[in-house]
C-alpha cells in the first residue's frame, strides 16, 4: 500500500485520476490515515457537503494481509451529521481487496457541477471513472447485483443507497460481504451523504491476480499470527460469546444490567428482550435453516456475523447486530425478530445507519407519530426514507432534527449523533466515552462496557462516577490505534485480559513492517489520532460544550437503579489531558506537548461473561493493553 489515489470529481472536463506516493502520510493506515488527510486539507469550517469537504477511505496498516482479523476499513470526512471529524469503520471484503491493489487511501474531492452520478472502477489495469446515472434511486442490493453482472462475481463494492443520494445525515456507506451483499456499512456520521455529494455511486474493487502483500519477516509474521489467534479463540469472549450468538448476545446481558435503553431512554430495562436476545435469534435462524456464525470478511477468526431468514428459508438480511436489535427493538418497544430483520434489511438496502434510524424512529414515537411497539408503522416510517418524501427525508436526518421539527425535549445525541445501546446514566465509563469522543456519541471509540458491565482487562463499577474518565480516555486510546491496523474492534477483548496476545499483535506489526514498535508506541499512536482529530474539532469552533450528555440525562433518574449520569463536567474536561498544546500537523506527524497521562494501574480481574447470563472464564491479571495505555 503505497500509493494515494485522490478522484477529483469536479475537474474541468468531469473527474479526474491522479495516483500519489504516501508523502507526508507514510505510516498511517485505516482511522489514522483518514483522520490524518481530514485534519489537514478539509477546512474545518466548510459545509460537509461542499466541493471543499474530501471523503477518505482507508483500509488498515495490516489489511490485504494473511493476518487475522485484518478486514475493517475507515471511511473519514467532516460529518453532515456533527459537523466535527468523522472516522466510520465497516467490514466486508473492500479492505482486503483495496490493500492488495495497493492502495493506502481512496480521496474523493470536489463535486460534478450537476447531478450527475459515477461509479469508480479500480483494478490492476488502474482507475476508471464511469457514468453511473442508469443506478440512480436504486438500493444498495439492485445496485450491487448489476455491478455483478457487469464486472462478475470476484469483485468487492463500495456504495450508497438512496439515502446517500439525497444527501442525508443519517446516510451510510455500504461495503460488500464475501457473498456481495451490502450488508457491511460505515454507518456513523452521514458519510453516505458526503459520498453522494461527489456524485459517486459505487466503486468497484477487483484485485483479480493481486498476490497478498507480504511481510518483511514473513515466518515471524506468521508465528506471531498464529499466536494471536489462538490468544481470541481462547478467550471466552472473541472464542464462545461472540461466535455462538453474534453481537445480540448483550441483549440480555446488558438488560440484566439495568441498562438497556427502552422507550427513546425512559427506562433501563425490556421485557421484551429474551424474545429479541442473541439465545432467541440463533435458535430462530438453526430451526429455520439460516447461519448464526460466519464472517463478515475473509481472515475473520471470530465469526460473529450470520444470515437471518423467514420461516421458509428465504433470505431476509444480514444477522442483525445488537445495536440494530436494540435501536430497532428495543428502544421502540419492538419485540419481533422479523419485524427487525426486515428493518435492518431496509436500512442496509436504502444505505442508512441503524442506530441513528432507530434511535430517530423512538424520537418520532415520542412525539406520536407511531405508538411504542408498533413494528409495521416502524418499517413503514423507514421506507418513507427510501421514497424521499418530505417526512422521510426528516427522518433520515437523524434524530436530532427529527426531535427539533417535532417538538421532543428528550433527544438522546451528543455532537448531534444519536446514543447507542447502552444508557449512560447505568453504564458510566461509556457515558464519559459518548460525551467526550471526538466523533459525537459512539460506543466503539471507547467501549467501557468491557470493563464497566463484561469485567474485561479490570472492574470499574458501572454506577459510580469514579474512575470512569481514566477508564474511557485510555480505551479511546486504544481504540484509536486499533482503528488505525485494519483489525476488528472485537480483539480488543482479548487484548486487555492476556497479554501474549496483546504482544502477539505488536509482533505481527512488527514483524510485517521490520519495525521495533513497543507498547508504548501503541498508545502513542492512538493518542497522535486522537489529538488530529480534537484539533479539528477545534479549529471547527467545537468548544467543552460540546462534550456533554443532554441535561435530561443529569437530572432524570433511570430505573430499576434510579441513577442520574453524575460525572462531573469538571472531569469530563480532562480526558484529553496529555494535549498541553494545540497540535501541529508536521512531516506526517502530530507534536503535542510531553504526555501528561498519570500511571494509572490495576491488577484488574477477568470475570469475562459467557454472554449467556452468567460469568466464565479464569481470572488473570490482564496487564497487557493497561501496560500500553494505563487504563484501570
């Protein structure tokens, strides 16, 4: 990967190819690359659809790789959504592909002076820029399958569906699975609207004769991989949990903990949720003939995706996620597996982000536009996005617009992005994440969950205010190296409770790059991320406001523990505290003042849940990832 392709969509004459060297971002890969190029050539004060914003898209420092776990790609640019940076992560097959034909990043700039659309062909011939106007209105799926019969079946796509074309906020961009559906999306932020506002389509990847690339110490590289993995096929979470039950087996676990968000966050708990649980829906797909267990991309060791059908066998969607289960389920009073699947099968199709769809169709139930429960008016609201009617079009704004043309007080976003499934007054350590995190409310930028309610890498009590701003800053941190290689989020886990596995990892970049990198450069890489993209937000006029929970949060209690969220705002302002200045980018690096971050340390214990309502697995110190990052 060692090259740069940039498609200028609004040059003179239509688009135009230029192919680069890295230059200044040699080094960088996935959420560091896209963050990196965002930070310093999109204006912070630009209007996200504008010629002068720039979509980016990276797959990770290891992906194209024999490595495990190495098929996540980043898709970055300045969000319609939060009007901050944006870094949004999905699976599939893109990354792998992308990685083996070389390049680093994909940078669209500039938009087509008219309405045109055009579909991006890159294979080892190079780059073509086609018309792509015969796919417009089209979904996700009909729009891959003509990609199918025109290129064949070896290819991986990257598209929009009509949400993207109209530009909306809530707009995600879709990434095909090994079996070309477009089930795998970079959901968070809008950056389907910002692919839409250049004109681009879908780009077709095929790396038909492209050789993996290739470690410089390849048997190094390959101990060091078989090490990693069975570092996650041994832990009971990445190896059991996960693998059986998919991404839904927190339905229960995290509704037995009094923090599953029910009624657009009236309340912690669902007594619906054993009928929409992970348990449920693996049963559900075995007895109907569907997959409960595969991957999302080739090289996936955890296999915590799978295919849901209906009772006849027929395909329905993608297993759905447990943010989806819950955005779509719970959080509306939806106990219906089907009714769910078919919800995440529209918002995969018409190329939506789940959570902010669910979480904007509770707000709009809030303001009586459909009652609680109520899963055929749910999927109706949905596919008025698809028509583009004026309330779909509202809709598909996410939930913050949604809650301001309606009249709803109590709006669960932050940076204007909708919360995920976990309600931060019960689960703090993630609230401190969803107010701070450089990308507005996000689970995934700092999931403190595992420690908080999972007891992985330590014990940080869920409903105690102390501790949780060390806990998130240091999983931010992490996360936002991990972002940076191309590997799934879900290692994580196993990370923070061994640290064979941890070292197995750093060995493996290593090994792949003839570099000495040691813990410590980890945690300096996710801080370099980090303080890109806290800079850009800065400079987009982002101030401490910004990083707070909505009041209604501090001041209405949440059954069953009637707990407000009570950090501090005095501590929420010092999850950055190593940035004694503001960064400068420079030769391909940010320099920030020396770190400031106290040692914070812990034995820690893993307690790690099954998934299953009870607790497993042995007790380890789980030094590995708190010695990269000092998290508690």
């Amino acid at each position: 990967m060692d090259k740069i392709l940039r498609v200028n969509m609004g040059a003179e004459g239509g688009p135009k190819v230029t192919v680069e060297p890295l230059g200044d971002y040699a080094g960088l890969g996935g959420r560091a690359m896209t963050s990196a190029i965002v930070s310093k050539e999109v204006p912070p004060t630009c209007h996200p659809l504008s010629a002068e914003n720039k979509l980016v898209i990276a797959p990770g420092l290891l992906s194209g790789t024999t490595g495990a776990m190495t098929g996540r790609i980043s898709v970055g640019c300045k969000s319609p959504l939060t009007g901050g940076i944006k870094e949004a992560n999905a699976g599939g097959q893109p990354a792998q592909v992308l990685g083996r034909l070389g390049y680093a990043a994909i940078v669209l700039e500039g938009k087509p002076k008219d309405d045109s659309l055009y579909r991006i062909v890159i294979n080892h011939e190079g780059v073509k820029v086609l018309p792509a106007n015969d796919l417009k209105g089209l979904g996700n799926y009909k729009t891959v399958e003509k990609a199918k019969e025109e290129y064949g079946d070896k290819i991986a796509c990257i598209s929009i569906g009509q949400a993207g074309e109209m530009k909306l906020a809530a707009a995600s961009v879709a990434c095909t699975d090994p079996k070309l559906r477009p089930t795998r999306h970079a959901g968070r932020g809008g950056v389907g609207a910002v692919m839409g506002s250049k004109g681009v389509k879908l780009i077709v990847l095929d790396d038909s004769g492209a050789k993996m690339r290739s470690p410089k110490d390849p048997e190094k590289f390959k101990e060091a991989n078989k090490r990693f993995v069975e570092g996650l096929r041994r832990h009971p979470v990445t190896g059991q949990g996960l693998p059986a039950y998919g991404t839904n087996v927190l339905t229960n676990v995290i509704n037995e903990a009094g923090a599953y968000p029910t009624y657009n966050f009236k309340e912690g708990r669902f007594a619906g949720a054993a009928k929409i649980s992970g348990e449920a829906q693996a049963e559900t797909e075995k007895a109907r003939g569907g997959n409960p267990t595969h991957g999302c991309h080739r090289g996936c060791v955890i296999r915590c995706s799978g295919i849901y059908v209906d009772k006849d066998g027929n395909y329905i969607s993608k297993q759905p996620e447990y943010e989806t289960v819950w955005a779509h389920g719970g959080n509306c009073g939806i106990d219906d597996l089907d009714a769910i699947a078919q919800l995440d099968f529209l918002d995969d199709d018409i190329g939506l982000d789940t959570i902010e769809m669910g979480a904007t169709i509770a707000v709009a139930m809030d303001a009586g536009l459909a009652r609680f429960g109520d899963a055929q008016a749910a999927i109706d609201l949905v596919k008025e996005v698809g028509k583009g009617t004026t309330l779909g079009r509202i809709l598909g704004s996410g939930a913050a617009v949604t809650g301001k043309v309606f009249g709803v007080e109590r709006v669960p976003v932050v940076k204007g992005q909708a919360m995920p499934a976990y309600d931060p007054r019960a689960v703090k350590g993630i609230g401190v994440t969803y107010a701070t995190s450089t990308m507005g409310a996000d689970h995934t930028a700092g999931y403190a969950v595992a420690t908080n309610i999972l007891k992985v890498g330590g014990d940080v009590d869920p409903l105690s205010p102390q501790g949780q701003v060390e806990l998130s800053r240091n999983l931010q941190i992490a996360t936002a190296a991990i972002d940076s290689t191309g590997m799934c989020l879900f290692i994580a886990f196993a990370l923070l409770d061994q640290p064979d596995t941890f070292q197995a990892l750093v060995d493996m970049i290593n090994a792949f790059y003839g570099l000495n990198m040691t813990a410590d450069d980890v945690a300096a890489l996710g801080k370099k991320v980090l303080s890109m993209e806290r800079d850009f937000n800065l400079r987009a006029g982002f101030t401490s406001k910004a990083d707070r929970l909505p009041d209604y949060f501090k001041k209405e209690t949440l059954p069953p523990h009637n707990v407000t969220f009570d950090v501090p705002d005095e501590e929420l302002d010092k999850v950055f505290n190593w940035l004694g200045q503001r960064p400068v980018f420079r030769q391909g690096a940010v320099s920030t003042a020396p770190f400031l971050m106290p040692p914070y340390s812990s034995g820690g214990r893993k307690a790690g849940r099954a998934f299953s309502r009870r607790r497993c697995g042995p007790k380890s110190g789980g030094d590995s990832m708190k010695a990269a990052c000092g998290a508690v």
